[in-house]
C-alpha cells in the first residue's frame, strides 16, 4: 500500500522512483491516500499516464470514503466544505447540501474556505451539527518544497471557534477505514501487507493499529524510495572483463 503526496507524487506528478517501484510490483499495489480534493479516477489517469496502469478500484481515498460514509447514513442535511468537483461528487451520491441549519457538517480540503463559511460552520457545530472530517493532517508537501495547507488546518480553524467536538469523526489515516477497504479489495491480511508512506503520524501509526507493517520514507527517517529498488547488479560477464 503506497501513500500519494510526497511518496507516490508531489503536486499530482509521479516521483520516478515510486513510479519504478509501482511497475516493479503493479499487480499488488494499492493506493491509499488522506487526499480529499480529487476522485480514484484523477489519480488512475495521472498514473496511466507515467504508463502505470493501476485501477481505480485499487485507490482509497480519503474525500470519497468521507462522502460515502455520509451518504450511508441516510437523509442528513450536509452542509459540505469541500472543493467544487467533491460538490458534484456528493450530489452524484444523493446528499442533500445545504448552506444553513445542516445535519452534519463535512469538512475536507477546501480551497476556498473563507470567513463566511468558517462563520456557517461554527454556528451549526454551536447548534448541534454532527462534524465529520476527510482527515486531520496539517499540511502535505508541495512543489519546491512548499507547504500545501490541508484539512486539519482548516479543522484547527473551527475548533478554535466550537472547541473540541466529542462526536467528531475523522475517516482518514490513522484510521483504520482506508487501509480495510485496500486489505478487503487487495483479498489480504493487513498482516501481509506493507504501507508506505512519508508521515509517522498517519502511514506509520495507522498501520500499526491494525497490525501492518510500515516503511516511512522521506525527511523523517531519511530513507529514499529509491533505497526501495532492488540494486542494479551487473551481469557476471560484465564484471568478468572489468
Ligand atoms: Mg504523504
């Protein structure tokens, strides 16, 4: 199970190394990711076109799972912070979206969150609105090194407003949803799988939850995908006549 942002991609643009160690192992890769701005079928097309045909019925995602997982719980009036193509995708799923007096608030990575609906949100919380979250993380890297602001930030925002939510649901790693859903379609054990991903907090820890081995890449343990890749080993001859 591969991690996207900052192990798989940066800014939605396949890293050479991972893309060689997804060809390398293509029939037993799953992505499972906390993005919640894009659907399975972006992330399919962005990998087919580094020729890398993983389907989308591999990729968990945290956006869609957090939209699903609404969906299933019947006829709430959501009001829902998300980007537009997310916005479709709800009312594709038959939610009901609402600006005023919601059920439940659905908070994902927004980019145009703004005053007024961070005013919207706090009110509902304040008057009784369930909060369901696509994932708490910070940050996730971006290009040239920059800090792309994610959900969590925009959760800290309303927090700060409600103070701490006790029925707050977050569906995103570390939770165990996304890595049961790659296990359940994969047809294996989380004792048999491996997760790879660049975050201690989210990859690491929600591994270790279920029981699942972890590989963290990147700036925290300064292992490389590369340092993933079988070694290139000349061939006997070569080093015969060297
Ligand atoms: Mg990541």
């Amino acid at each position: 199970m591969l991690d996207w942002d900052g192990c798989v991609a940066v800014n939605n643009r396949i890293l050479s190394d991972a893309a060689a160690l997804i060809a390398r192992h293509l029939d037993r890769v799953a992505i499972v990711s906390n993005n919640s701005t894009h659907l399975p079928d972006d992330f399919a097309d962005v990998l087919a076109a580094s020729g890398l045909a993983v389907p989308r019925e591999r990729i968990f995602m945290a956006g869609v799972e957090a939209l699903r997982h609404v969906a299933a719980l019947g006829e709430a009036r959501v009001l829902l912070l998300a980007a537009p193509k997310m916005r479709r995708h709800a009312r594709d799923l038959g939610l009901t979206l609402v600006r005023e007096e919601p059920d439940l608030v659905l908070l994902m990575r927004d980019a145009r969150f703004t005053y007024a609906k961070l005013e919207r949100a706090a009110n509902a919380l304040r008057d009784g609105a369930r909060l369901v979250v696509a994932n708490a993380d910070l940050t996730h890297p971006g290009p040239a090194g920059r800090l792309v602001p994610e959900t969590g930030a925009l959760l800290a925002a309303l927090l700060a407003c409600v103070g701490e939510q006790r029925a707050m649901h977050v569906l995103g790693k570390p939770g165990p949803l996304l890595f049961e859903r790659a296990c359940g379609a994969m047809g294996v054990a989380p004792r048999d799988a491996v997760m790879i991903g660049d975050n201690p907090a989210t990859d690491g820890e929600g591994a270790r939850r279920l029981g699942m081995r972890s590989i963290i890449v990147g700036a925290a343990t300064g292992l490389r995908m590369e340092d993933l890749l079988p070694p290139v080993v000349a061939p006997l001859a070569l080093l015969r006549s060297a």
